[in-house]
C-alpha cells in the first residue's frame, strides 16, 4: 500500500465520521470567535511613551515624528538619557519606553 493511498482513506475514515468532523471544523469556528470576546475592548490607545533618542540624527527625529503621528502611540517626551526616561516611568508619567539607538554612518 502506497503512503497517498493510505493518506485518501485515512481521510475518508476521518471526514466520514460526524463527530469528528463537527470537532475538527465547528471547535475550530467556535473558538475563533468565542475566544477573542473578553479581549474585543483591550486595544491599545493612546499609549503615552517616552522616546530616548541616542543618535539625535534627521532619521531619528523623522522616526519620532512618524511614532507620534499613529493614533496608539503619544509621544510624551524625548529624553537624551535612559536615567531621565526612567524617572519618568516610574512616575508613571509614561506607559513605555522607546529606545533609538546611537547608529555609526558606514560612509
């Protein structure tokens, strides 16, 4: 007996059962839109973030102006130092801290 054959009538077997078949589809159906339910309302809007911009180049202030610029991140404040946006956090003047590192040009 040959793998593709024995493949098509495990198939058979498996899509000729109902229960099996109302398990593999209606479980999958059911779970897809009764699990996300409790989260439906859990977006994330407006989180307020501060932004530490190591590199202080035109594409980094670019990135800060395109971050602020989406309607789920605020951009309270850009620090130069993590110690500043780490005080900040722990004020809990902001939710997150965003990172830009110092990039050496390659030219």
């Amino acid at each position: 007996m040959s793998f593709l054959k024995l493949l098509q009538g495990e198939a058979k077997l498996i899509f000729s059962d109902i229960a099996i078949v109302l398990t593999i589809i209606g479980g999958v159906l059911f779970y897809s839109f009764l699990y996300p339910q409790p989260y439906a309302k859990e977006s994330v809007s407006a989180l307020s973030v501060s932004v530490v911009d190591l590199d202080r180049s035109d594409v980094s202030r670019q990135i800060i102006y395109e971050l602020n610029a989406t309607p789920q991140v605020d951009v309270v404040q850009v620090d130069m130092s993590q110690k500043d946006a780490l005080e900040a956090l722990e004020a809990t003047n902001v939710k997150a801290i965003i990172i830009i590192p110092h990039i050496l040009n390659a030219t």
